[in-house]
DNA sequence: TCGTGGTAACTTACCCAAAAGTCATATAAG
DNA sequence: CTTATATGACTTTTGGGTAAGTTACCACGA
C-alpha cells in the first residue's frame, strides 16, 4: 500500500520530542489537560498521533513530560532566587521578576501545575505535587519571614497567606496571557506601580 | 419487561431539581465543568441520567440552571456592599466579608463563574459574562476608587489589580475549600490578621 | 369502594461522536 | 539490509444524549 508521507523526515527523536513537547506545554498550559487532543497536538506538529504515543506512551505520558520540564525551570528559577538576601516583600518582587522574565515566552508554563482537570491520582498527581510542594515550600519559607517580620507566626495564617500569594501569580500569569504584548520588563514595572498605589508610597 | 427501580418515587419536581442543582453546583464548582459528568451527578442524586435531561435539556442547560442561581446570589450581594459607603481597601474588606458569609455553606459556588474549562462560547459564556461582568464591574469601580486615591488612572494597571484582586478572593475560597471546619467569621478574622501583617499596623 | 384513565416521575437500554490508544506497514538513511 | 522515524486505518473507551417504556399517584364517576 502506498504511504505518501509515511517515512522518516529526518528529524532526529531528541528534536521532535522537543518540538512535541513545546506544542504540547502550549496547548495544556493554555487549554487544559482535559480539553486538550493528542490530535490536536500531533496536528499542530506536523506529525501523527502514533508518534507521539511512540514517544510518550499516553498522553498521561506526554503531560508529565511536560510537567517535568516546565517544572525543573520554574524551581531553578525560585530556588535561585530564594538563595538571594531579599526579605518579606522585597523577596516577593525579586521572585515576580524572575518568574516574568523566565515566562516571558510562555507564560501558560506556569498553569501546568495548577491545571484543576489534570488527573488527581496517578502519577501525575505525583509529579504535579513534587513541584508543587518544591515551589510550595519556597512560597511557604518567603511569607513565613515576611508575616514573622510582623509577629505573626500561626500555621494557619501562614497558610492561607501561601495560597494568596500563589492565587496573586496565577492571576498575574493568566492576565499576562490575555495581554501578550505586555513585555516582561513592563509587567514588572506594573507590579511595582500598584504595590506603590496599594502602600501609598515604595515599599523599601 | 420488568424494571424494579421505575416509577415514581415521590419527589415533586421543584424539590428533585432543587436537589439537582446543589449536587450539580458542588461538582461543577469543586472539579470544573468538563471533568464533571452527568452520569456522576445523577449517581450522587441516586437517579437516572434521562431525568436529568428531561428537567434540564442538556449538561449544557444544567450548568446555565446552576450559573443564575448561583450568580443572583454573589452579584445581588456585592451590588448590596458596593451600595455602602466603604473605600478602598475597607471596601474590598467589606466585600469579603459578604462573601464569606453569602457562602459559608458553600464556597465552590464562586467557582462556577471562573472555570476555564467552561464553553466559551454559546449561552454558557452569555450566562457567565453577564454574571462576571456584572461582579469584574463592581471590583473594576471598587479598584479604581482605590487606585484613584493614591493617584493612578491607568486602564492597563487598573485592569490587572482587579485581575489580581478577583484572584486573590478566588484563591481564598479555594484555601476555604481545602479548609471547610472553618467559620466565615473566623475567615474574616483571618483576612484582617493577613492585612494588618502586610501593612504594619490596622488598615484604617 | 372500586375500577379506570390521565399525568407526573422515573428507568433501562440503547445510539453516536469524539478522543484515547494500537497494529501493521512503509520509507529514508547509514 | 537493518534500524529509526514515521504513518493510515483500525479498535476501544468515554460521555453526552435519546427512545420507549414502566410505575405511582390522583381525580372522578358508578
């Protein structure tokens, strides 16, 4: 039977799955895992659906792949900066700023890993956590100084406060997707104009 | 042909749909709406997925049925705090405080109007527009009365406080949800220690 | 008090489209 | 001529939606 494009286009594997996984992260970042197609994916590639499954093995498969990449760049990245001396919400800003300039191509990244129709077993619930839990506990470890600065030390608060300040990102993130314009400079700038206008003055 | 389970068990229509909507909210709300089936909602309900067609039309027409109870209820609340004469960070405050206790019972119902695996388009989308507009509308007012008193009028900045700021109250229902044993007015509470530990003293 | 027929409440068993996943096979390249 | 890269055409699963029928209840006349 004859196959027209069937054949090897001469794209070594380390190369398409590369390129499958650039697609892919765009795709779940800004779709979601569950509104996203295999198809749709291999489409956009240029590719078929088996290759992928080649490759990957499912799309469970395909989003941990994902995942892991995405997520070793947005930890380096936090861990690096937490290494730094900024504090309370100087430390916040320097985070911001790196996460800006890190996400400046792909700013969907970020909601890899707080997708709510990703799977919530499996390993990819593990994988999900194990970064979550990595940027969690840097999160955790910057507003635990900043509310100790204030006297307060309940787990609780300090909790909650996390969640915020994840919630602050994520929504920075999602509205940076709906401006794509919207350098990673000129997000920051924004940022720091409406802390200015939320404390009435700079925070130093 | 014999069909031990038919018939009638009882239950008046308005009562079965109320019983429908709640469990149909709590799914939508806590897992999104295209990881939530009808099969799964009519489980929960202990019926048969044809009733649910026959009341509702469509999965689709069931989300909407959820949508405008759900969204009478926050939007009639915070026109009704936005009503008051509070400014600026006490408005947002006072807000919260509505919020937290409109949905003490159930805080996934905020959810419903920010779930992206929504349709985006057809009624759905017209149903959440309305209820978003109406609701973005009101923190748009409130952020900019904020953003007014320290002197920004920038459409852009504006735009994404109120992004950050929806954000923020989404990421608190969130925490709320991971957390139900606790009150609204514990909460509340909670929120004023948050603030007071950003600003360094009371928010007056 | 007993049919009896109409209606509201309800179900089983199915259809169908879309999307996940698989198999057998084809071609390029060294 | 073997192997890595690749595909068309298939099977399977999932989930929205439907057709056709079953059962409970109630009003009403004899």
């Amino acid at each position: 039977m004859v196959r027209p494009n069937a054949g090897t286009k001469g794209v070594p594997r380390l190369d398409r799955e590369t390129q499958i996984l650039d697609i892919a992260s765009e795709q779940f970042g800004t779709q979601g895992f569950s509104a996203t197609s295999v198809a749709a994916i291999a489409d956009k590639a240029g590719i078929s659906k088996p290759l992928i499954y080649n490759y990957f093995g499912s799309k469970e498969g395909l989003y941990e792949a994902c995942l892991d990449r995405g997520g070793a760049l947005l930890a380096d990245e936090i861990e690096r900066i937490a290494r730094g001396d900024a504090v309370g919400i100087e430390r916040g800003m320097a985070t911001l700023a790196g996460m800006f300039t890190l996400l400046e191509p792909q700013p969907y990244l970020w909601r890899l890993f707080f997708d709510a129709t990703a799977p919530s077993t499996g390993p990819i619930a593990d994988s999900i956590a194990l970064y979550a839990e990595r940027i969690g506990k840097l999160a955790d470890e910057g507003v635990t100084e900043l509310m100790g600065l204030a006297g307060n030390a309940d787990p609780l608060d300090i909790s909650a406060m996390t969640a915020v300040w994840l919630g602050i990102v994520d929504s920075l993130m999602n509205w940076w997707m709906e401006h794509p314009d919207e350098s990673a400079d000129q997000m920051m700038q924004r940022c720091l104009r409406l802390l200015t206008a939320l404390f009435g003055g700079d925070a130093e």
